[in-house]
C-alpha cells in the first residue's frame, strides 16, 4: 500500500483537521509528521467543536490508530492537557495513540527562548505562536535536543543539562525575568503522562502496516507558505510542511507516497507577521474575517484575509506534488457580488509572472487578479455536486484550469456532514 498525505497548501488553517475526519473512515491509520502545538486543527459534528493540536484528527473515528511521528515537536503539558480534555469528553486514546521515540520534546525554556528570540527581533519579530517552535527544532538540527524516547532513561540528568544551556543563552539574551517553578512541575507530571503511552519507533510500524495493506493518511499542519525552505522565508514555521515532510517524519520512502491532497481556501489568510500579497486592508477583507471566524484557534489572533492567490497555489502544488485539490470555506464567499483570483503577479520591474518569485518582500508585488461573478447562494446547505448555482461551479473550473489539477472535494460548512465529494471526471 501507498500512504497518501494531506497538506494545507497556503499560510494554515485551511481546513485540514476537518477533512482529515472526514476522510478518516477511508484509512486505517492517522499520521502526523511535523509541526507541533502551534497547530490547531479544528473539527465539528454532532453539534460539538474540537481544537486539536498535537493529537492527530483521526482520533474521533472509530477504532482507528493514531501516530504522532518523529518530525513533530512535542510539549507534555500541553499534549497532557489536551489528551485528558478529549479522554473528558468521552474518547479513549491510551490504546489507539503511539508517539514516536524520535519526536523532539519542546521544553518550558524553549519557549523562553521562542519569546526572547521575537523581542530580540523587535519589529522584525515573525509573530510566532510562543509555543518554543523554532528553539526546539534548532535544538534537533544543532544536535542538542531532547527526545521522547530520552524519558525512558536517566531523563532527570538529561533534562538539568539541556535546561542549564538554555539558562546560559537566556542570560545573553537578557530574558531572566521569569519563574519555571509551576510550569515545570506540570511539565514533568506530563512526562509522566507520556509514558502511559505506547512510545514506539513509528517508521518501523508504518512501514509494517503499508505492507500489511493498511491504508495510511499522512496529516500535516501548518501550510506550504510557512515551509521553512519554500516559504516565505524567514517569515515561517521551522518544519518542512510539504510533502517530502511526510517522508522525513515518518520514515516513509518517497516512492510509498500515494496520493497527495491539498487544502485550499476559497480566498486566503495568513496570521503573524510576513508578505502576503494578496492581503485585503478594506472593508472586503473584514468582511471575509467576520463571516469566516477567520481568528486563530492557537492565539485567538485576527487572521489577515485576503483574495485566493493563484501564483503561490500553482507552486506549492509543484514543490508537493499535488494530485487532488480540496476546496474549502467558499460559502464564506456567498453574499459577495463578485469574486477576485490573482493569477499573476507584477514586479516592481514591471514584469509580469506566474511563477512564484524568490522576494515577495512588502511593496515588491502587485497582484493580477480576475473578477468573476459571485454566486450570491447559501452554499452551506447544499449536499451534491447537482445544485451548485452556475457561477459557482464556473469558478470551480476557473480554478481547476488554473491550477491544472481537479478539485475533488467541496467543503460548505464547518460541520464534517458539510462536505460534498464530488466525481472525478
Ligand atoms: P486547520 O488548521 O487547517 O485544521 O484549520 P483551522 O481549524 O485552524 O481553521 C479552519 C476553520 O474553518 C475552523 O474553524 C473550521 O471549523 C472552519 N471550516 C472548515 N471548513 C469550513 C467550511 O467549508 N466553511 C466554513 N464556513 N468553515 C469551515
Ligand atoms: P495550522 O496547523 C497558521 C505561523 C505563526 C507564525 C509562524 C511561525 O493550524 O494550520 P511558530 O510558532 O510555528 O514558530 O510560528 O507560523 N503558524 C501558523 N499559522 N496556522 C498554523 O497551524 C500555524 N502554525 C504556525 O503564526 O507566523
Ligand atoms: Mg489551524
């Protein structure tokens, strides 16, 4: 068996907890591979609401296994407070959860370190989610970190050594103004935690399962634009959200990648600092955010909205290989008279591209947009292909043709009944 893999392919939040639950019931095993809290994967049905962050989105369906792989960064408080949330609400992980030794664990000084790194930055600073993202993959490239597998033995010593170097760095920062006393308590209680789970080596499972027929979805967090090589650099997270994130952070050959789904707004956002071309500062782009919801569910921050850039989908398609396109929130878009795509871009040279530039610095960029009608229809009750409103399904094939690759899934409403697959042609 192949593994298929499901990345957001703009600036985040594009949906993809949401259709990781939906297409859970077609795999056997649920799988994330980068990233870390700075995720927040939001789910609804039966009239309830889940943020998840570190746990993958599989967890609600069934009988299903759930892995938390090596690429991804993992805080034991917070993954204690948000397993014990769901174990409240009635869903049973210890069995159905394995963490991979080889995940990094992020400590309360890394996101110390996260927050003495941004005010070091000043009005540089990238807007992270605090969570001691970046710190805690430098750790891993830098060969300085801590992993999972690292509680199992002698943990105590392991742990004073790191945390005294991060003391030190802290102290050349000059971010000593703080108490770890309370948050290092629960954060050993969540290593304790951890250790109820089974702690595996998931690139050996995986590839024990794919060969057993088991059918693997890849779930990744965090969107193509916040790459740390192909986005916006250094306006990004610090993992490798494309593709080939999948294989590094589970152990998967390139060659047992199967399907690769992408997840796309109907217009896009962005939260935290950095370039976004096709950023709305009117009346449009609160209006988008207002009927959107469009707040971060990790910070509660303003998303920034703006118009579905064409430019940096058709690349982020490349770079991961996409095969099929899943189209999300265009009923967000239901009450506008008309409808903007950038399908090009206008350097300050006055050149004009469709591939996506190496600076999209502030000011650098002038979008090319289409205007198309809008469909001015409640998309949110439809339940088939067949009563999409024309001009709704023109701008499906709009984008469909732009992007050379189909759309086959339409999301119009947060709710995992809201979804509408539609037939491949
Ligand atoms: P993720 O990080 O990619 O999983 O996305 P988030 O959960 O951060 O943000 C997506 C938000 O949009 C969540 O609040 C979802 O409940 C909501 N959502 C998902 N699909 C749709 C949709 O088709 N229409 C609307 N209106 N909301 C949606
Ligand atoms: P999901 O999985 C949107 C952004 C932060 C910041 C930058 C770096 O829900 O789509 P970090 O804390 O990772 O060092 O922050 O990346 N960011 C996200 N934006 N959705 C996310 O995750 C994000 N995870 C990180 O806002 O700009
Ligand atoms: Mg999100």
């Amino acid at each position: 068996m192949k593994a298929d893999v499901l990345l957001g392919l703009q600036w985040g939040d594009e949906g993809k907890g949401k259709v990781v639950d939906v297409l859970t019931p077609h795999y056997d095993v649920v799988a994330r591979f980068q990233g870390g809290p700075n995720a927040g994967h939001t789910l609804e049905f039966e009239g309830q609401k889940y943020v998840l962050r570190s746990i993958p989105s599989g967890i609600f369906q069934g009988d299903k296994l759930n892995i938390i792989g090596g690429g991804v960064v993992l805080a034991p408080d917070l993954f204690m407070d948000e397993a014990k949330e769901l174990e409240k609400s009635g869903h049973q992980l210890h069995s159905r959860l394995h963490i991979s030794k080889k995940a990094h664990l992020i400590m309360p000084t890394h996101r110390l370190l996260d927050a003495a790194y941004e005010a070091a930055k000043g009005k540089n600073k990238v807007g992270t989610t605090g969570k001691g993202i970046g710190p805690t993959y430098s750790d891993k490239t830098s060969r300085n970190g801590l992993r999972v597998g690292d509680i199992l033995c002698d943990f105590e010593t392991k742990y004073a050594a790191h945390k005294a170097r991060h003391e030190q760095m802290l102290r050349a920062l000059n971010y000593t103004d703080y108490d770890l006393t309370e948050v290092e308590k629960k954060w050993m209680e969540g290593i304790e935690y951890l250790k109820q789970f089974p702690l595996v080596d998931t690139e050996h499972e995986i590839n024990r399962l794919l060969k057993d027929g088991k059918r693997v979805l890849c779930e990744g967090a965090q969107g193509t634009m916040l790459d740390i090589d192909f986005g916006s650099y250094p306006f990004v997270t610090s993992s490798n959200t494309i593709c080939a994130g999948a294989c590094v952070g589970l152990g998967i050959g390139p060659n047992k990648i199967g399907e690769v789904f992408g997840i796309i707004k109907a217009y896009c956002t962005r939260v935290g600092a950095g370039p976004f071309p096709t950023e709305l500062f009117d009346e449009t782009g609160a209006q988008i955010r207002a009927i959107g919801h469009e707040y971060g569910a990790v910070t509660g921050r303003e998303r920034r909205c703006g118009w579905i850039d064409l430019v940096a989908l058709r690349y982020a398609i490349m770079v991961s290989g996409v095969t099929q396109l899943i189209l999300m929130k265009s009923d967000v878009l239901d009450g506008f008279d008309t409808i903007k795509a950038c399908t090009a871009y206008q350097l300050s040279d006055g050149t004009i591209t469709r591939d996506f530039p190496y600076d999209i610095t502030d000011g650098t960029i002038t979008p090319v947009y289409t205007e198309m009608p809008g469909w001015q229809t409640d998309l949110t009750q439809f339940g088939s292909e067949a009563q999409f409103p024309k001009a709704f399904s023109e701008y499906i094939a709009f984008l469909e043709k732009e992007l050379e690759t189909p759309i086959t899934i339409v999301s119009v409403g947060p709710d995992r009944e809201q979804t509408i697959i539609r037939k491949r042609k």
